[in-house]
C-alpha cells in the first residue's frame, strides 16, 4: 500500500455498501457504476466488488494499474477470475464465512420439505382436502456433501445435528475428516453415490467441478434418492437432470443455483411436481448486507496496518485456501 492515503474503488449496482464510515474515515472512497469503473480504479489501491456479479472489471483492467486488493462482496469468484487477473499480483479475498450457516439451513429446509411433503401438503391446503399421509424420517438417511470447504462443513454439522450420517466429496479421497468422516474423491463421484439418499452440492465452480454431476452420476444414484444444488448451477448437468427427473431415475431435486438464471420460465423444470425452485437466495439471509459490509472494513483494517488479509483466495483454484 502507498504511504498516502489508501484510494478504495466501490463497484455497486442499485445500493451503496452500508456501514462504510470507517473506511471513508482514513481513505478516498470512489463510489462507481460499471461504467464509470474505469475512471474510478485510475490510482486505487483496492477494489471492493460490491456488483459481485458484474463482469466490468474485466473492461476497465487496464486502468487497475495501481491496484494491490479486491474483495468480492461473494462467496463464488468463478465468474469474476479472468486470465489476466489470475495472472497478476493483485491479492483477491471473498465474503467466505457470510453465508455457511443460512445455506446449511436452507439445505435442511429442503430436505424436510420432501421428507414431509410439504408441496404436496400446502396443494391439499388450498384445495381444502383432508387426506392423511406418512412421512419419512431424517433420522439415519445418508447425505453425501459434494464440496469440502467452508459451506459444505457447516452444512455437515447442520446435518448430524439432527441424526443424518454424512460424508463428504472433495479434491482428493480421505478418511478421519473431523466433519465428514470419510471424504470420496469427487472425480469418482459415479462409483458411490448410491450409497447415499441425498446427494447436497455445495462446490466452487472450476474446470473439475462444471458438469460434475452428470448422468453418470444421476444414473447411479437410487431412484429414491434426492439431489440438492446451493453451489453453482454449472456444477449440474441440467439437462442429463431433466431427463433422469422426467424418467423417475431420481425421486427429486431442490435446486438454487442453475446454468442460466434468472431459470428461463419456458423452461421443463418449473412445471416438475419433484423439484423445488429458488432463484439463488439460499444465503441471503436478513442482515447479509451489514454483514458483507463490516466483513469488508475489517478486512480493510487489516490492509492499512499491513496485516495479511483473511480469506484469501487461491487464483489458481479459485477457492479460499482454508483458515
């Protein structure tokens, strides 16, 4: 960082950040739209992606001469790393932390509205009919959790909280994990997802992980079993999902994340009675935006008193490394 007081570019859409008194106490804080960005990172020594789904950065690069930091108001960077920002020296850090716990309850929520059927309960609802039902117990189902960092963790330990058995899918095969117990390697993510009732999946998005449930897969796993997305739609193949739900070769999904959002409404999946829609919220619980915000100062206090930065991610990767 130069010796002068620090110059701090905010990318933003409708609202501003709130709670930025403090960084705008000791540094030049240059509000920006996507097209005024480049005139606002000529000279910035940090960039905070509050628009973490623009792409405009990539535009205005060239003026991002001076800049040291950026932190993406998000958990996924995937749609954010081009080439020459892997390639530079600029440290990138996420909103990793912000979002584990409501989507490992957003995950459970899922799970118990097809173990009770609470589609098909709120249907009889309103067409005021009377009709008694059994329903399935939690308790002892088996989730594979594909996706080993912060999320997926969380997601874990919300699980076995209420009696699932759980094991995990990551980068490389493992056992004794302290949260999964048993962790497959998810390029062999075929050969054991039969063994499991839900399979839950909470991945970055990279070059491993796109399509990595695919019909292989979906062709593996028990007709009874259910798929839960909160990663990355890309991480599904949406079409081999169509058609294994279409065929009964699964029994559901609950999906938050899609291939292409907003989900097209021509699309064959809003009209599925054995899938449950959301458009991308799974994390975005009251009180996420002062979170993001204060994340971001404190993060920001730790750059001016030239302390390393958490949540640092790998470029390379494309994930936080862990803590």
């Amino acid at each position: 960082m130069a010796a002068d007081k620090p110059v701090v570019a905010v990318l933003y859409k409708d609202n501003l950040p709130p709670g930025m008194a403090d960084v705008e106490a000791v540094a030049e804080v240059r509000y920006a739209t996507a097209d005024q960005l480049a005139e606002a990172l000529q000279g910035a020594h940090v960039l905070l992606l509050w628009d973490f789904f623009s792409s405009a950065l990539e535009d205005a690069w060239h003026a991002a001469s001076s800049l040291e930091w950026l932190h993406v108001a998000a958990a996924g960077v995937d749609k954010l790393l081009f080439e020459d920002l892997r390639e530079s020296g600029v440290v990138v850090t996420n909103a990793r932390g912000i979002f584990d716990r409501p989507m490992a309850e957003f995950v459970l929520t899922g799970m118990l509205a097809f173990a009770k059927n609470l589609p098909g309960l709120l249907s009889l609802q309103r067409e005021r009919t009377w009709q008694h039902r059994e329903t399935e117990r939690l308790e002892s189902s088996r989730a594979l959790i594909v996706g080993t960092g912060a999320i997926g963790r969380e997601i874990a330990r919300v699980l076995k909280a209420v009696g699932l058995l759980v094991a995990g899918a990551g980068r490389t095969a493992r056992s004794g994990d302290a949260d999964f117990g048993d962790v497959y390697a998810s390029s062999e993510l075929a050969a054991v997802v039969d063994g499991f009732d839900w399979v839950v999946v909470a991945a970055p998005l990279t070059e491993q992980t796109r399509h990595l449930v695919d019909a292989p897969v979906l062709k593996a796993m028990k007709p009874t079993a259910r798929l839960i997305n909160v990663g990355r739609g890309a991480s599904v193949d949406t079409e081999a999902l169509v058609e294994s739900l279409q065929a009964g070769a699964i029994a559901g999904a609950a999906l938050d994340v899609f291939e292409v959002e907003p989900l097209p409404a021509d699309h064959p999946l809003w009209t599925m009675d054995n899938v449950i829609i959301s458009p991308h919220l799974s994390g975005d619980a009251r009180g996420w935006l002062p979170q993001l915000a204060g994340q971001f100062a404190d993060n920001f206090g730790r750059y001016v008193r030239q302390q390393p930065l958490e949540n640092v991610i790998d470029k390379k990767l494309g994930f936080a490394a862990p803590s």
